[in-house]
C-alpha cells in the first residue's frame, strides 16, 4: 500500500486563518528583523528548524524563517526570505523581499492595515502589500 500525501488538502489546512504581506526592502533579513523588533516591539528569532530547503539545477538553496509567537494567544508571525543566491522561494514573486505570514487567530482588518503601516516605516522597506493565497503559484513552499 502506498501512502500520497494529499498536497491540496496540506495547503488548505495550512493557510486556513492567515493572512500574507509582501515586503520589497533590499536589506539582510537579520537587519530587517531586528529593525521589525526594535521599533515594532516584536521578538522575532531565526528558527533554523523551520529554514526552507529547495534543490533546483542540482543545488541547494536555503531560506531563512523568523518566527514570533504572540504571547497569551495563538497567533504566530513568520518572517521568511524570499531570496538565496539568486533563487526566490516564490519565483512568482522576484520582485520581493520577505514574505510574512500570520498565522493562527484572525486579525482583525484594521489591524492588518496598521501592521501594514508601521511596516512601511521600517528603514529600507519600499513596498507593504497584502497577498491573495490565490496568486500564489508555489504555495507549498510556504508550509513549515
């Protein structure tokens, strides 16, 4: 008996209650992070565990993922980084920089739009636009 993993189903699952911001700032993802931290008061941390592995042309490519869990509730923000060497975790979408996700509880729409703000604020981000799960062509590359 052979056992298929039922991709559409995984990624149905996985971007139920979520919401995905697409950020252009051509800085280091830790520089991004740490300016994400130190003006919007989140703890966002590297989680090398959760770092996306992709193999094209014979290589591998690595991803970096920032994690921050809200606290006394269950919600969970992920910083990933859209580029490695000249591959894009979402090739869909080369014009980004990072990709964040928030996961978990809804958030209300003002929220968003707020969150959206501040981040628009950030040294060396360009670019804050919220994403349709639609448009992603390769969205389980987003699934950790």
């Amino acid at each position: 008996m052979k056992l298929k993993i039922d991709n559409e189903t995984l990624v149905e699952e996985f971007f139920e209650c979520t919401k995905l911001l697409g950020i252009v700032a051509p800085v280091k993802d830790y520089q991004f992070s740490w300016h994400i931290n130190q003006i919007l008061g989140f703890k966002f941390r590297l989680n090398n565990s959760l770092e996306i592995q992709l193999r094209k042309k014979e290589r591998n490519y690595f991803f970096a993922v920032y994690e921050y869990e809200v606290p006394n509730c269950s919600m969970f923000h992920y910083l990933y980084n859209n580029q490695y060497d000249g591959e894009y975790l979402l090739p869909e979408f080369k014009h980004l920089d990072f990709l964040w996700l928030i996961k978990g509880e809804e958030i209300e729409k003002e929220d968003l739009g707020s969150l959206q703000q501040s981040i628009k604020l950030l040294p060396g981000v360009q670019l804050v636009n919220e994403m349709t799960h639609e448009k992603i062509k390769n969205k389980q590359h987003l699934i950790l």
